[in-house]
C-alpha cells in the first residue's frame, strides 16, 4: 500500500547504484534527475585507527544484497561491521542532498509528504526489499520502518516505463519490446508489450547478471596489476585509494573506455604515463616490471587487443543474456530493444550487439539520456502505479508442511520421524499475474485452545520444488497469524491473501466466519 495522492506532494526516485547513486523528483509535473555520489564510504572505525591516520574505505556494498554474488569477489568489510551499515549510511548522506535540491526547487517538504521510489536489480531476491526499507529507516528516510511513503520497482520495469513515456513514437499498441538496462553492475533485461489502455504487462521472467561496465574497469585493474606486478597494485590501492579511483575514472573511462568503438582502423595507442597520473606507484614497483618500466619511461602502452581484451568478456555475457530472452518467446516477437543504462552508451557495446542480433529485432535503439532512464522511469512509476499492469513471477513461492513421509518417492536423507517438510506452491516461477491478483489458502488451528501460528514462507528459482528444505529453495521469512477468539474450538478458520506481483509481499488474514480482518506480520530472516 502507498500513501494516497492527496498525501503525497513530490515524488522522489532513487536508483541506488554500484558507483554512483541519482535521483528524479517530481512535483507531479516534470522529474528532474542529479547524479551524485561515488558509492564509496571513509569510516574511522576506533580511536587507534584515527591516532596511525588508517582509514576504512567501503566501496560497491550494494552488491552485498546479490545473492548470486560470489563472496570472494566482494570488497572487503571491515570486522564486526556488516553491509547494511554501509547502505543506511550512504542513505542519509544522499537523503541531504535530496533534501537540499527539494528545498531550492519546492520549498520545505516533510520528508512524510515524499513518495520515494527505489528501483532495484532484476536479479535481486524478494527479501531484499525489506532490507533496503531497513536501511532507509535508519537513513532517516522513514521515520518508521513500515512507513507507507517507500515502494519498489525493478530496474528494467523502470526503463521500460521510461521508454514508453519518452519515446513512444516506435511502440504501437501490442508491440513487444526488450528493455537492456546496461548499468554499472548489473544488466538488467524485462520484455513488456504495450496494451491498448497506455499500460505494460510483462511477458517473460525478467533477467539479469553480473555484467556492468565496472566489469571492465576490474579488467583494466587486472591488466595494470600485469604491467606493474600485482603485489606493487594491491599496496598502491590499499594506500591510495582515491588516486586510483580517479586513475579509473579521469584516465581510462574518459580516455580509453568511453571512445573505444572497436574499429582497428581508427584505433590509436593510448600511452597510460604512470609519473604523470599515478606517481606514488611508481616507489612501490619492484625487480623485473620496474626494471621494464624504467626502460620505457614508465609509459605503458594500451594497444588495440589489449583494450579490446577488456570489453569482450563483458559484452559476450550481455548478448547470452539478451539471446536468452529473445529465444524464450515466439519467432519475430520482439519488435524493439532499448539499451539504456550509463554502459549503453557505449559505441563498442551497441556495434557489437546490433552485430550479433540485428537478424533477430528489427530495431536496436539508445533512447535520450539513457543513463537517467532508470531513475526518470521510477519516478513516472511513482506518479502512476497504474501503469504496471501485469507481471511475470520471478520466483516460486510456497509454504511449508508437514506431510506422511513416503518411503516409494521420499528421500531418505529428508526423512524425520515418520514425515517430510513438503513445498506447498502458491504461485509459480514464470506465471503472469496482474499486479493486484490474489492468492488464498485455508488453515485451521489444530488445537482448541492454538490462539496463533506460524507459517514459513518459501521461495525458489526452481519452477516446481517438492520440498523445501531441498536444494535451491530458500526461506524468505514468517508469517505470524493470529487466530480469532478460541471459543470456537478448531471451526476458525483464517483464510490468508497473498499478492505475488507486487514488488513487496503483500499478506492479510481473514476470519471466514465473521469476515474481519487481521494483520498477518512477516518477519524477515537477517542475513547480511
């Protein structure tokens, strides 16, 4: 549920990212979008640590929150401090900034009267909503952690719906289109078809990975670790962090990766001179690379394979992904792809997918401003919710129960006692349901005197799982119902509600008997 319309006077979105951070606000009008902020934070962790002058910088913590996130390649926390502290923080000091542009451009509003909007990876887990909600209560964003002013949207869903409202004169009602949300940690990919009353509905369960543009900035990483020895790189980050952000930021992504078109032709070496753009590491190159180095005036030269070396791992990953969508739905479905998202812009990038794909979609376009897409499209998502008609099920969702253990189709390994935990589906990966469409299911209190249960909630990747404590299904968290007076002995029946399509799991209980309604409170597990 979101505040009403007369509740809410601006619209706020934020498009939390792996490197840099913006928000839109809208006064029901016209969004305006501001960038701000590299995801990196500076902690001070004790007084020790502010006596020697050593510093904990935090950087790309978001991708804490994907589970599909392999550890070792995560930035390093510092002990006794988890990746929700990094976000909440980050929060508040983006909430000064939002605060300080609404005050300029519409007076003092109550952050209660700001409808914020979050949009989220595609590949992100349900629970990690309540996670972000935590972290902007903490913020200050909320003043109460089930405030009603927060809702979510994904990533792609919130291109898509830019590309409807911006650049709509390529749709017509019933086209199909692909959204390629190319950002700096994630791809993001959602198919959604125009229907006749202006509004989007999802055709195929979105998708994501791992695949930004930072992949390739992690790549120049590793290429200079190769010029200067890894051990002289590790120190030079670990004592020079902010010089060698700007290394990757000033040097290779204005010079060399934003340019690189991937035409050998028109190609020319671009000479990284280590004295002029990283002098300190220069002291901390050691036996045969300094030696190397100094043969070349510590210049190293960035040749065309070298360059092109860095961008093809990345851009193959993307079109597996883009192929993969497109192979889901029929022959010729898909009218347009959009690519929007800050690595969209990227001429290598869109030669190289036009290339590879131009025989499967007739139309390969980069909208205006793609890398504000995300943002502009949540926040029009926050002015008309409306717009998002139906949804496709990224999950399977179920309860668990307890079942006879059957000794002819039942692992042994699963068996205790004389049972089995059994998945009871309740929705199913891939389904298409409109984003208000409920789900019900029945339960009794099995004892006179139960006045409450407790129900856990599933969820699975897998389209059909049998039980759920098998591999590949996870718990998302409790359901705590409260039955009504025990008067009437086991004859009291709740009947729960659950909607699937929206972006938080929504859940109320029903007493069949006399129809009141009761609050069923979900408790999420803590994870991160």
């Amino acid at each position: 549920m979101s505040l009403s319309s007369d509740e809410t006077s601006v619209v706020v979105a934020i498009d939390f990212g792996t490197t840099f951070s913006g928000f839109a606000f809208a006064n029901k009008v016209k969004p305006e979008d501001k960038k701000w902020g590299e995801q990196a934070l500076v902690y001070e962790p004790s007084k020790k640590a502010r006596e020697t002058e050593i510093h904990y910088i935090v950087e790309r913590f978001k991708l804490f929150l994907d589970e599909e996130a392999k550890r070792a390649e995560l930035p390093k926390l510092p002990r006794n401090m988890d990746a929700k502290r990094f976000i909440a923080d980050y929060l508040g000091k983006l909430k000064h900034v939002i605060e300080e542009n609404l005050e300029k451009r519409c007076g003092v509003v109550p952050l209660s009267q700001v409808l914020f909007v979050m949009s989220v990876p595609a590949e992100w887990p349900p629970r990690t909503r309540d996670i972000l909600r935590e972290c902007a209560y903490k913020s200050g964003l909320l003043s109460e952690k089930s405030q009603q002013n927060l809702e979510f949207t994904t990533e792609p869903e919130a291109a898509a719906i830019y590309c409807l409202s911006s650049i709509n004169e390529h749709l017509s009602v019933g086209d199909t289109f692909l959204v390629v949300d190319c950002g700096g940690g994630t791809v993001d990919l959602t198919v959604r078809t125009l229907q006749p009353d202006n509004t989007l509905e999802e055709e195929t369960v979105r998708s994501g990975g791992l695949c930004g543009s930072t992949c390739i900035d992690q790549e120049f990483v590793k290429f200079l670790g190769r010029m200067v020895g890894l051990r002289a790189l590790i120190t030079y980050k670990e004592r020079y962090y902010g010089n060698l952000q700007k290394l990757i930021y000033k040097f290779f992504c204005d010079e060399v990766k934003l340019p690189f078109n991937g035409d050998p032709e028109t190609y020319e070496n671009i000479e990284l001179d280590i004295e002029k753009h990283c002098p300190d590491l220069m002291n901390l190159v050691c036996d045969e690379a300094k030696e190397r180095l100094e043969e070349d005036e510590w210049v190293i030269d960035l040749e065309f394979e070298d360059v092109k070396k860095m961008f093809d791992p990345t851009i193959s990953k993307i079109i597996a992904l883009i192929n993969a969508q497109i192979e889901s739905l029929p022959k010729n479905k898909i009218k347009v792809m959009f690519l929007v998202g800050g690595f969209s812009e990227s001429e290598y990038l869109y030669k190289r997918i036009k290339s590879a794909l131009i025989h499967l979609v007739p139309k390969i376009i980069v909208p205006p401003q793609p890398i504000a897409a995300i943002v502009k499209g949540a926040c029009y998502y926050g002015l008309n919710k409306s717009i998002i008609k139906v949804r496709a099920l990224k999950w399977t969702y179920g309860i668990e129960v307890c079942d006879k253990y059957n000794p002819h189709h039942d692992p042994k390994e699963l068996q205790f006692t004389d049972k089995v935990l059994r998945f009871d589906s309740l929705a199913s990966q891939g389904e298409r349901l409109k984003v208000n469409e409920e789900r019900l299911r029945e339960y009794k209190p099995l004892r006179n005197d139960q006045l409450h249960c407790t129900l856990k909630l599933l969820f699975s990747r897998l389209s059909n799982p049998r039980y759920s404590n098998e591999k590949g299904v996870h718990t998302l968290g409790q359901i705590f119902i409260k039955f009504p007076l025990k008067s009437m002995g086991q004859e009291r029946p709740i009947k729960l509600h659950m909607k699937f399509a929206e972006e938080e799991l929504n859940v109320t209980a029903r007493n069949v008997i006399t129809n009141e309604v009761y609050h069923a409170t979900f408790i999420y597990p803590n994870e991160i």
